[in-house]
C-alpha cells in the first residue's frame, strides 16, 4: 500500500506540476529573439518561475484508470503532457477577458463594440494584458 500512494503522490505532483509549468509558458516566460527569430540567451537570472501567486488557490486533481493496465494511468506512462497543453486553457481564458472588457470599455464610450479585434501573443505577461484591457 505505501508503494501505491507514494506512484498517486508522485503523479499527482507531476500533474500539477506540468500544469504550471504551462502557465510559466503561455503567462509569464518572455525571451528576446534576433532578426532570424532565434532566441537570445539572457541566462537564467531575468527567468520568472511561476510562484505562490500563479497557481490556482483550488486545484484538484483526480486521476482515473482504465483497468486495462493497472501498472499504468489511462494506459500511458505519460502524466505530464496533458496538463501542460492544459494550461492552454489560462490563456484562452485571459482572451476572453480582455475582449469583454474591451467591449465594455466600448460600450460606455457609445463607440461600436465590433472595433474590439485583438491578438494576444504567447506569452500573455500581466504589461500585456493591461494594455490589451486599454489600462496602461
């Protein structure tokens, strides 16, 4: 029994783990590229980690097995590239955000709210979304 929760410990905490990890990706992680779009490489002391701050406040994991391959979750031996690509899902909803306030924003200037067209890059920094939201 003790080998079985320290294999669960250990996948939940990959989960959780890669799913920050996508929000440092799609969030927080700008890099300075040349003209040829190669990255330049600063080091690792201008490199912003997700933090305390980053991570939701309620975060529940459950995971499932198929029955099939009781060694195995979902018949994989893969727990972290879900949650990763997962975290797309911040992002996405940080668009949504913008174009509601943007429409908002529109609206209470009698403007046409239609005008509110927008792209938001990856990453998507907090300078980013502020402007996006016209609030710098």
């Amino acid at each position: 029994m003790h080998k079985a929760s320290t294999l669960c410990l250990g996948c939940f905490l990959q989960i959780e783990g890669a799913f920050v990890q996508g929000i440092g990706f799609f969030m927080l992680e700008e890099y300075l590229s040349n003209s040829d779009g190669l990255v330049i490489p600063e080091g690792t002391w201008t490199y912003k980690i997700p933090t305390i701050e980053t991570i939701p406040r309620q975060f529940n994991v459950e995971i499932m097995n198929s029955g099939h391959h009781k060694k195995r979750l979902l018949s994989s031996k893969a727990s972290g590239e879900p949650p990763l690509l997962l975290a797309a899902l911040v992002h996405c909803a940080t668009r949504a955000v913008i174009k509601e306030a943007r429409k908002q924003l529109l609206r209470w200037k009698g403007l046409n709210e239609s005008d509110s067209t927008f792209q938001l890059e990856v990453p998507a920094t907090m300078s980013i979304v502020k402007k996006l939201q016209c609030l710098l």
